[in-house]
C-alpha cells in the first residue's frame, strides 16, 4: 500500500497515540531494571512480564512510525462532489432485506465500524467508490453477494474527534 489515506484529525489522533505510547517506555525501561534486581532471570516472572511490555510497545511504536510515511492527510473540510469517494457518508439499503446502513468512508487507521464509519479498503466502501445516488453497488461477502442501493451521499467534514 503506497498511500494510506488519513483525516487531519485522525492524523493528530496518530500522533497523540504515538507519543503517549514512547511516553510510556521509561516506566517499562524502570520496571525491568528493578526485575532484573530481584536475581535469578530464568525464574523471574516479573522481568519477563516486562520484557514482553516492552516487546509489545516498541512493535506499536514500529508499525506506526512505518506507517506515517505512506499517510496522505486529507481534509474533510474540503470534500465535496456526487460520487462516492474517501470522506463521503453514504447511506444504502439492501435491495433484498430492505435494511438501511450508513457509512462514513475512512483510512483504516481512523475507522471505527461502532460509530458508523468503516475502511474505504473494506469490500463494502471499494464496491461503493465512485457510484452515485441511485446506483447500485454488488458486495462480495463470506456469506454472498449483497446489493445495496445509494439512498445518499454528503460530506459532514470531520467525523473524527479532534486530539486534545
């Protein structure tokens, strides 16, 4: 994946993320250093407990470093149009049961499906880019294909909360 599309408010949640999680290496840097002062290391639960912290740790701090490079910081300010596309909400309904679903199309690193807004890499938001109000859009799932119908299409701006 060369381009990670990202909100300017996700991004700054990113970053508050990251920094909170280096802001926590010291404590695990302490807590091993007083594990290792209690002796034996093969018995030790208490260094390895810490030295797994900090294996976990310095992975998240590496997968998102690795992927700030490849963010592209959208403002959602600025987005607009007819067709569906990354930042629209999109609200559809399934031509066969009816139900109705609305969507805000998101980086996957903002996304969350509880809030209502889902990865534009999800098979739903990919079968949806580009259509219009009115079209209909094929989503291949586990359990088949699904039709939904766009009903709408805004751009609300925003969706994500901004960092404190």
């Amino acid at each position: 994946m060369s381009s990670i599309p990202i909100s300017v408010e996700g991004f700054e949640r990113v970053k508050q993320y990251l920094e909170e999680l280096e802001a926590q290496r010291p404590e695990v840097i302490q807590a091993i250093k007083e594990a290792r002062e209690e002796g034996d290391l093969k018995e030790n639960a208490g260094y390895d407990a810490a030295r797994e912290r900090q294996g976990m740790l310095e992975a998240k701090i590496s997968y998102i470093k690795s992927r700030i490079p490849d963010f592209n910081v959208i403002d959602l300010n600025t987005m607009d149009g007819e067709k569906v596309c990354y930042g629209a909400t999109v609200r559809i309904e399934n031509i066969e049961s009816g139900e109705m679903k609305e969507y805000t199309l998101l980086g996957p690193d903002e996304t969350d499906y509880v809030s209502g807004s889902i990865s534009v890499f999800s098979p739903v938001a990919r079968a949806l880019l580009g259509k219009e109000a009115g079209d209909e859009a094929v989503v291949n799932a586990p359990k088949g294909k699904i039709e939904y119908e766009i009903i709408s299409i805004e751009f609300k701006g925003p969706q994500v909360p901004p960092a404190d």
